[in-house]
C-alpha cells in the first residue's frame, strides 16, 4: 500500500472521470469545455503517461488508467468495480470451474425442493446469475434490499425478486450446493422463499473467500416489480 500512498501528481488536484456530472448537474445551461492536459504526472517520483483532460481547471483521468498505473484492478460489470488487493487486468475475476459448477449444482438442488412440494422447475436466467454472482462478490452477511434490488436491475432482469443468503464456513468444494440448500431449506423464510408459486426463474451466485462461502439464490417473479428497476 506504500506505493499507492506516494502517488505525487503535478496537477494541483487530480479528480476522476466519474464526477464529471457533478458540475453540469448544478448548471445545465454551463457549456463545459475539455482539453487535452499538458500537465506532467508522477509516481514514486518516476513520469508515467496518463491520457488526461482539463476541465474547469480540474484534471481528469480515466479509473481504469489509474488501476493500470498503481496495479489495482478496475472493471465493469454492471457496474464499476475496485479491487484494491487484486492485479490490474481491466476485466471481472473469472470463476473457478469448480465454484461455476456448485452455481449450477445448487439451481438442481433448489428445483429438486420445489418438485417435492409439487411446484414447477425454474429456468435458470443468465441476468440473475450475473446479479446473484455480483451480490456474493460483496460478500454480504445480511440483506441489503436496495442493493439487491439495484443490482437486479443492473443486469437487466426487469421484474422483483425473492433472494436468499447464506454465509458459512469449513465447506469443500464439492459440498457447499449441499450445504447452502440444506441453510435455506431449514429456515422457514427461506424455505417459503424457494418455494414461491409465482417463480418462474433463478439464479445463483458463490463466492468462496478465505475459507467463508457467500451463496446467493435469487428467485424471479413476473407477478411483481422491482422498486429501484
């Protein structure tokens, strides 16, 4: 982190591309007017080459340069995401085989449930896997309503949701579908959730973290809507 803290720019102050809606919001009629920066910026005391624009006497530089420079890794996948600890590669960290594979273990398990109870199966739905997979990314311990709902609505799924969490430790890898739709299927309120009449689809999300496994089953529901879609 040593590196990153002794960052010296020669710009007097270095301001990111995602707040340049900040000044037009308060100002609609304000043309603003970008041009290329000629100012010089440092690393470590070393010239690095950063594509920059003067804009209001602010210089502005793109995130994904800045990961670049510093080897933070800076990506978009519905939205932009940091990882300060990871490599710069400009793209989302891709899933083990094994962890992809207990994604979809679990979508069989949660349908194997609902057949016993006389329910339809859900089709899984590539917008919620993608929603469920980012919500484990965060490694939530609880619910975040809005988040979901937002992250839902990222993905593009249209439609409300039902969502169920599951957090544990010790699991192998073979063993965490298992495991997760025992949690939910041995609490009532998850239970109900899985069991929804309404659903028609799902997705799932598994992050595994230093030993900690965040499951994520999101469930679909045409019948109602998404407050923050």
């Amino acid at each position: 982190m040593s590196r990153k803290k002794n960052v010296l720019m020669a710009a007097a102050c270095i301001v990111l591309g995602m707040a340049l809606a900040g000044p037009a919001a308060h100002a609609a009629e304000e043309i603003l007017t970008a041009v290329r920066s000629t100012h010089q910026f440092y690393l470590d005391g070393e010239q690095i080459q950063l594509e920059a624009y003067l804009i209001n006497g602010n210089n502005y530089v793109k995130l994904a340069d800045v990961g670049q420079a510093l080897d933070f890794n800076v990506y978009w996948d519905g939205a932009v995401r940091i990882e300060s600890g990871a490599p710069y590669t400009g793209r989302a960290p891709e899933q083990p085989p094994a962890l992809e594979q207990a994604r979809q273990d679990i979508a069989a398990l949660v349908n194997g449930v609902r057949q016993e109870y006389g329910l339809s199966e859900l089709a899984i739905d590539q917008r919620l896997m993608a929603a469920a997979q980012e919500l484990t990314g965060r490694k939530y311990t609880w619910h975040h309503n809005r988040e979901e709902c937002e992250a839902v609505a990222g993905a593009g799924y249209p439609f409300g949701f039902r969502s169920n969490l599951t957090v544990f430790t010790g699991a192998a890898t073979p063993d965490i579908p298992q495991q997760a739709v025992e949690n939910w299927v041995n609490s009532p309120g998850h239970l109900q959730a899985m069991l929804d009449p309404d659903a028609d689809s799902l997705g799932v999300g598994v992050t595994v973290e230093q030993g900690v496994t965040y499951c994520c089953l999101l469930l679909g529901d045409p019948t109602t809507h998404n407050p923050y879609g």
